[in-house]
C-alpha cells in the first residue's frame, strides 16, 4: 500500500537530516547523550513524522498545520546544529551537509504549504 506521505518530495528530504542527526549526534560527548542528542534526536524525527501525519490529513487547514509544526521542528533543529557548531562538537564539513538539507527541506514545506493556501 503506497502511503501519500512516500511521494511527497518533502518527506523524502526530511529523512535524510535525521539520518544525519543520528550520525552527527553519536559523535558527541557522552555528557550530552541526554541533553542535545536526545533533543536533536526528536526533533529530526518530528520532521519528516508530521509530513507524514499532514500528508494523511483530509482537510487542507489540517494538512498545513502538520507542515507548520514540521517547520517549527525544521527550526528547533536549526538552532540545534548551530549549538553544535559553537561548541565544538560536530565536523564541519558534516556540518554543512546537515545545514544544506536542512535548507532544502525548510524549502520545500515552504513550496508546500504555500501551494496548499492557494489551492
């Protein structure tokens, strides 16, 4: 059974930062395996989680509601990957990497829930 949330650009995008996260996040310090890992943890999680609970949606105000709260998790994360930069405690270059998906997907949600008001 083909889900909706699969074919959505979006969600495809949102998996690949929180795979990174996990990558990233194994790295740190064990003093914060229950501070920032767990908190980047969830937060990578939550995103692609609540396009897929948008996408499952009926309603369209529904749908960009989920999308909203994926955005603001998209932040939440944000703002977590630069507490790692300041820190010392992510690779640069992986760094990048992340902050470039990051950017795509906050794109793409943009497009989306930009497209679902004007629908």
């Amino acid at each position: 059974m083909d889900k909706a949330h699969k074919k959505l650009r979006a969600w495809q995008e949102a998996i690949v930062p929180a795979k990174l996260v996990y990558e990233a996040t194994a790295v740190l310090p064990p003093t914060e395996r229950f501070e920032l890992t767990s908190q980047m943890r969830r937060a990578a999680v939550s995103i692609p989680s609540n396009i897929a609970e948008g996408a499952a949606r009926k309603g369209r105000k529904e749908s960009i509601w989920f999308y909203t709260i994926s955005r603001a998790s998209l932040s939440e994360l944000d703002t977590q990957i630069e507490l790692c930069h300041v820190l010392g405690f992510v690779n640069p270059s992986h760094d990048t990497c992340l902050i470039a998906q990051v950017d795509t997907v906050d794109s793409l949600l943009s497009g989306l829930t930009r497209f679902l008001r004007t629908k």
